[in-house]
C-alpha cells in the first residue's frame, strides 16, 4: 500500500517558521501564527500514531511543532517586553525613542 502524505504537515511547518519571523510584530502575530501550528500538529499527531505506516510527512510536523515551541516561546517574551515598555515609559516615551532612532540614523 503506497503511503499517504499526512495532512497539513507543510503547513504546520511554514506557520512554525511564520511565528519565529513575526515575533518582532509586537508579539501578538507570531504566537497566533504559533498557536495554530501547535493544534494543527497535535491533530496530525494523532492522526499518525492511530496508523504510523499510512502515513508520510511526520518529520514536518515534529520540526514544525518545534518551530510553533520557539516562536511562541520568543512572542510571549517579546510581547512582555512591549507590556513593560507601555507601563514604564507609556506611548508618549515610546513616540519618542522611535523618533530619536529616526533622527539617529537619518530616516
């Protein structure tokens, strides 16, 4: 019997590396990015212990979940770091660190 692929196991692997590439998008795109995948990986998980010879593919979605672990991972510490930043120095402190980088690198 020839061996299926197992479903959304490219997909589960690019959205792991959309949640890394996104953390810097004030943590909040990249660990829905994350999210996803973790569900999506779980689903396929049991899908492919129920009958591991059906299926091919699994690699994809062991590295994806790992991904979605490190972009959720580098989110949350991301999104904390913008929590503390807004209750610290507030909007107005943070305008100005962006328009003083701006200034200091002539954009």
């Amino acid at each position: 019997m020839e061996k299926q692929k197992l479903p959304n196991s490219t997909l589960i692997l690019v959205f792991g590396i959309v949640s890394i590439i996104t953390c810097c998008c004030y943590g909040v795109l990249g660990l829905i990015f994350g999210i996803i995948a973790m569900v999506m990986a779980k689903k396929a998980t049991a899908l492919y212990m129920e009958n591991p010879e059906q299926y091919s593919g699994y690699q994809n979605v062991k590295t994806g979940k790992i991904l979605a672990i490190i972009g959720i991972i580098l989110n949350v510490i991301y999104l904390g770091y913008v929590i503390f930043l807004f209750a610290t120095i507030g909007m107005d402190g943070i305008m100005n660190m962006n328009q003083d980088l701006m200034d200091q690198y002539g954009l």
